[in-house]
C-alpha cells in the first residue's frame, strides 16, 4: 500500500524519536569556531565587547534541533563567553548587569522550548505509531492476491500526520469468488472510524458468508443502519457511505452495486472509460430514502482488462486554479498499463496536479483478472 510516508517503528527507543539532528561533537566544534570568530573578528576591530552579544541567540538555534543537554550546555557556554567578554571590555555596569541577564533569561528559555518540542515530538510520534497500528487492523496492505484477481492500490490520508481517513477497502477471497469493497465515509479522519469498522467488519463476513451480491449490500446497509442508531445515543452525528462492491468469479464476466459512489472504470484496449450504466443507488445508511432496490449490473471483465476504482478524493482533486483533475481523460494514456503502472501514475500525476495540497483522501484500486502462475508484485 502506497502512502506518503512510512509508519514509525512501534517499540523503538524514544531517543531514536527525539535524537539531535546536530551530533555532539559536530555541536562542540560549531561553538568553538563561531566563538573564536566572533572573539578574534571583535578583537582586531576592537569591539569585541560589542560583538560577543551576538552569541546570545545560538541557544535559541540548538532549541530547535537539538537535544534539551545539547542546548543547556549551548546556554551555559553563551553566559560564560559573554560574561568574560563584559569582564574583559566592561560597559556601564546597568548595560553589564543587563547583558549577563538577557543571556541567562533567553538560555533558560531555550531549554525550555527545546523541551517543549521534544515533548510534542514524542506525542505526535506516539499518535502515528497509534494511527499506524490502527491502520493495520483496518487496512489490509497491497497489491494482494486471490484465485481471481490481482489488486494493487493506493491509500493516501488528506489530514496532515494522520494515516487513517475515511476512505476504506478490501478484497475478500469467497467460495463465491473474490468480491471487492471499495467505500468513502463521510467525514474525515478519526471522526469517521467508527463507521469504517462497521462496513468492514459486515463485509468481511457477508462476503464470506452470502453467495449473492445484494445480500452482501444489505449485510453493509444495516450494519451502518445500526452503528447510526449507537452514535445517535451517544449523541455523535449520523453518517453515510458511498460505496462500489464488485463479485469475481471464474467466468469473463463480473458484476457490481453503486451505491452513490464514483463510477467503475475499465482499461482494455479500445475500450477505456465507466462500466455501469445505470444511475448510482443511494449510499449505505440512507436506504430507506427510495423505494427502488439496490440495481445488480453485470459486465464484461475478461482477461488483460484492468478495473479502476477510486473515491472522490481522486475525481475532485484540484489544482491551485481550482480545475479538477482529468480522470476520465487520462484512462486512454493507461489502457495497456500493469496495475501497479496505473497507480504509480495516477499518485504522481494527482500530487502533480494538486501541487501536493491533497484536500481529500484518496483510495485507488487496480484490478486484473488473475491468471495462474501470476507473481505478485510488491512495494
């Protein structure tokens, strides 16, 4: 699964968290050279007195990269250089008094805020460890395998820091064939949890469980129909699911339920653009708005196509003039492209497009018919 940046090592030391980007002894010599500048530049000038004070500001430097010891020792050596060179070339006493106190002030609170960023460092790395456990247990990582697909994808969160959205997949290997879940939470990040691991819990086990595909699809829509009945105790706000389901089995053609969701793309030769033609049903949670039942579709799915499912995080994505980004205009450039290619570039052309200001998540899938013997690829 392609993400932007990797989860942190869960169990790893703390230091390897908050270790300086400065090593102590490239530190030591940085502060005995600048020092020895200043002092040698102020003493053939003459104004070494008025120089020196400059030094007052490195441990508010070293705060910001160092370690907390790195810039306490950065504050204790400033007083003392500047309290030698006030000794040395003496001010009014006020201005001497001044000085040595201006440095011992802004010293303390250098390590201060270093402390302080090191804390905060600490706690974001714990809250991505977090996200990235929880991530786990939600997400299945690609490309995966079953006796008929093969499926690679990409997952990229939009909140800063986060590594779980509301964007959701999986792949489920039946005695039914391989049925596939693509779905888009509303609501972003943590907020939209809840609702994730209601759908997938459901699909995971009708999927297994139900040999047709609309059974699968009320499995989903009660399981959101009863987590909205706990967040409406628990006086959290209802929500909805766009979702696409598909079934795969041995035979060349598939089918698929929409239920408000971005349309299912096909890449096979002269035949590139959308594959259902019907009008999309409403999203999970929201049955009870029509009286019309959730419309099967079958369609051609024969060996060498690609299928291309994505969430709006793709199809919406904009540039800084506000264009969105041409999905369906670029499918034609893909038609004979593996999987993985299309992916890896649909992820450089979307962080291209957006200038790498993503406002939604995103989730792809790209789907081929597996035929025996495929290797699978990894990333």
């Amino acid at each position: 699964m392609r993400t932007s940046d990797g989860p942190p090592e869960s169990g790893g030391k703390r230091s390897g968290i908050t270790s300086s980007a400065l090593s102590s002894t490239v530190l030591l010599y940085w502060l005995l050279g600048l020092t020895v500048l200043v002092l040698v530049s102020g003493y053939l000038s003459d104004r070494e007195s008025r120089l020196a004070p400059f030094l007052i500001i490195l441990p508010a430097f070293v705060a910001g990269v160092g370690t907390v010891r790195q810039t306490f020792l950065t504050a204790g050596w400033v007083v003392l250089v500047v309290t030698g060179s006030v000794l040395y070339h003496p001010l009014q006493p006020a201005a001497n008094l001044s000085l040595i106190a201006f440095s011992v002030v802004l010293g303390g609170l250098s390590v201060a805020g270093g402390r302080w960023r090191i804390r905060k460092n600490e706690e974001i790395a714990r809250l991505r460890s977090a996200s990235a456990a929880l991530q786990r247990q939600i997400l299945r990582p690609l490309p995966l395998l079953t006796d008929q697909l093969l499926v690679d994808g990409l997952y990229e969160p939009a909140e800063e820091d986060s590594m779980v959205g509301g964007d959701i997949y999986e792949i489920v290997a039946s005695s039914y064939g391989s049925r596939v879940l693509i779905a888009d939470v509303q609501g972003k990040g943590l907020p939209a949890i809840g609702t994730a691991f209601a759908v997938l819990g459901a699909f995971r086990e009708a999927a297994f469980r139900e040999p047709a595909l609309p059974a699968v699809v009320d499995a989903l829509e009660n399981a959101v129909l009863r987590h909205n009945a706990f967040a409406k105790q628990a006086g959290e706000p209802e929500r909805f699911v766009t979702a696409l389901i598909l079934s795969v089995d041995s035979g060349y053609k598939a089918q698929a339920v929409n239920c408000g969701h971005v349309p299912l793309y096909i890449l096979y030769g002269e035949r590139v653009g959308p594959v259902l033609f019907r009008d999309p049903g409403v999203p999970l949670g929201l049955g009870s708005l029509t009286s019309q039942p959730r419309a099967v579709e079958w369609f051609d799915f024969p060996p060498g196509a690609t299928l291309l499912l994505c969430t709006d995080g793709v199809t919406e994505a904009r540039d800084p003039s506000g264009v969105f980004y041409p999905l369906e205009d670029r499918l034609a450039h893909w038609h004979d492209a593996s999987p993985d290619q299309v992916v890896g570039t649909l992820q450089t052309e979307l962080l291209r497009h957006t200038r790498g200001n993503l406002r939604d998540d995103v989730a792809v899938l790209a789907i081929r018919r597996n035929s025996p013997g495929t290797p699978m690829t990894t990333h």
